[in-house]
C-alpha cells in the first residue's frame, strides 16, 4: 500500500485481520466502523506516518503489536466497549502524549505502552483490573499515575525507567 494516505473500514467489517495493512508507511489516518470488534496481530504495525486512529464504538479486543511503531500516531480515542490492549499494542508510539482508558478496559497487556516517549498523562478507567509487565515501562514523560481501585494486578516493571515519576497512587486491593 505505497500510496494509501487515509483508509476507512465501513461498519460491515467485523474484524481487521493480522497484517491487514502491516508496514503501510503512507497511511496518516485510519477510522474504523462501529461493526468491528476485533483488530488483529500486527493490522497496523509500522505505519510509521500515521498520525489519527479513529476507533468504532463496538471494538472489544486490540491484539498484540496491532499499533506497534507507529511513530508519529499523535490521537486515538478508545471506545467504550474495549476490554483488552494486548502485549506492545502501542509500543514505541513516540507522539502520542495522553491517553485516557474507558471503564470496560480489564486487561492492559504486557509492554503495550512501553517505549511511548511523549506519553505525560495516562487516565485509567475504573474497570481495568490487570496492569501487565512493562505496560509502560520507558515512557519518560510520564509524572503522576493514579491506580484505580479495580486493579489487583501490576506486573514487574510496569512503570520502569519512567525518568520523571513523581507520584504514584494505588488503590485498594491491588497487588505488586
């Protein structure tokens, strides 16, 4: 896909399959219908150029590296059906700078944030109940963080090498 600049998945497409537009390096902006539930392995790994997600209202599950390397991916909104991130989903997203996780978010996966060097604020919903290894680990810009009541888990590392971590809140019942 050497040309694509801009892709729009109608509301009929249930799911994105693996590699669906693996390494498009062209593509700046993706919306993706209020059919889907399901964006699979890798869909847009490496589109190194992309700058807008437009997520559709009845996504459920982001599989592993679906994001990854997407360097300049500055926005994307996570709908409120999501339920899980997989392992480096968004990894080494360098410009996104705030992200705020919906209330249906269980599972955060493993390095799915980690490397997201802009990244300052991260709003976690209510629901997530797992923080995976590394989750955001190397996001240097990250300041404060506020663990929801939900979460019993937080896998080693979540937070590591966070260079400018100065608060940390935890709720009850969660375990490190």
């Amino acid at each position: 896909c050497p040309k694509i600049k801009t892709i729009t998945i109608p509301d009929s497409v249930t799911t994105i399959g693996q590699r669906a537009f693996n390494n498009c390096k062209t593509l700046e902006s993706v919306t993706i219908g209020n059919g889907t539930t399901l964006i699979e392995y890798r869909a847009f790994y490496g589109c190194v150029e992309l700058t807008t997600v437009h997520l559709g209202s009845k996504l459920v599950t982001i599989e592993n590296e679906t994001f990854a390397d997407c360097n300049y991916l500055e926005s994307i909104n996570f709908p409120n059906k999501l339920e899980s991130i997989g392992t480096s989903a968004f990894s080494n997203c360098n410009a996104l700078t705030e992200i705020t996780l919906p209330n249906s978010l269980k599972s955060i996966g493993n390095s799915a944030f980690t490397s997201c060097d802009l990244l300052e604020k991260v709003n976690l919903g209510e629901g997530v109940t797992n923080i995976g290894w590394s989750a955001f680990a190397s996001c240097p810009k990250i300041k404060t963080i506020t663990i929801p009541d939900s979460v019993t888990t937080i896998g080693q590392y979540a937070f590591n090498n966070c260079k400018t971590l100065e608060s940390v809140t935890i709720g009850n019942g969660t375990t490190i």
